[in-house]
C-alpha cells in the first residue's frame, strides 16, 4: 500500500487531516487532483459536500463513476440542527469495509452549516472529528477534512485544531502538537 500524495505532502494510510483554506477555487484546487489521483490508482473515494455543489465536483471528476461516492448530507446527519456524527461514521465504516481497498475520504465541512453557534453543535462537530480520527486508525484511509477560512470563525477553527493530527494550511502540512 502506497501513501497518498495531498498538494505535494505525503500522506501516511490513517491520516485524518484538517485543509484550511479560502473560497471554493482554493478548496477545488486541492480537493479535485486528491480524489481524481485515488480514482486512477482504483481507489474508492468519496466526497460529502455542500448540496448545491456536489454536481459541480462530480463533474470535474469524470462524472459518476463505480469507485466514486457524492453525498449531500445536510438533512441525513443533522438532528434539530445538530450533527449526528454517529450515524455518518456508521455508514463510512459500512462503505469502507464494502471497498476493501485503501479509500479517500474529503469533507467540504460547510455541510454542518456556516458556522455552529450553540455549545451543543459545536461539541457535536469536535465530537464527530474526534471519532472520525478513531475511524480512520481503523481504516485504510486518507481523510480529509475542509474548513473554510472565510466562513468559520475562530470558535469553530481553534476546536478543528484540537481535533485533528494534522493540519493543512498555505501550502504547509504540519504534524500537529496541539491534537487531543
């Protein structure tokens, strides 16, 4: 099993890693050659984005493909407006273990919405990104997690820190000291 390439970075199988970046140009410059180089090495991949979105990466990925996924899980994972973390690591475990091969994972996180504001959301979102790293540890995964600079704040940001073990940020792939 080979690593992955993420903007130049290698990355290790298990990696659950956190992208800040700014605007949907930046995002799809990172996210399209990701998922597109996991498609050519017969990777399954997955995208789960914003809905009004999903369409658009699809496309720039060759359209619908069998080792491709698109999901818009803005109404299935959220729960009187908190996410449900559980049951969409649920249904990745599932989808993973079906692959059986190593797998890409990518999250436009605006899905959760723009910017939780109840302690509740926000501990439902560090929760969910805390399970998510336990998940892809048991997984034969690259996971990637995309956080908008330009739309989340700092109470969501600082908590994103702490959740994942690396960072992506300005063309920089850090190990990160502060992870929980």
């Amino acid at each position: 099993m080979t690593n992955a390439v993420f903007d130049g970075g290698m990355l290790q199988v298990h990696s659950h890693l956190c992208v800040f970046h700014h605007g949907r140009a930046e995002r799809d410059d990172l996210l399209i050659p990701f998922l597109s180089d996991g498609l050519r090495r017969g990777e399954a991949c997955q995208y789960i984005g914003v809905a009004e979105e999903t369409d658009d990466v699809e496309q720039r990925l060759g359209g619908r493909q069998p080792r491709l996924l698109v999901q818009e899980p803005e109404v299935r994972y959220q729960r009187d407006d908190v996410l449900d973390g559980d049951e969409m690591l649920a249904e990745l475990d599932e989808w993973a273990q079906r692959e059986g091969t190593p797998c890409r994972v990518a999250g436009d996180m605006r899905w959760v919405g723009t910017s939780p504001r109840s302690p509740e959301q926000l501990d439902a979102l560090f929760r969910y990104e805390v399970n998510a790293g336990l998940w892809a540890n048991r997984h034969p995964v690259y996971a990637l997690c995309f956080y908008d600079l330009d739309v989340f704040d700092a109470d969501v940001i600082v908590p994103m820190v702490k959740a994942h073990p690396q960072i992506w940020m300005t063309g920089v792939l850090l190990d990160n000291p502060y992870h929980q």
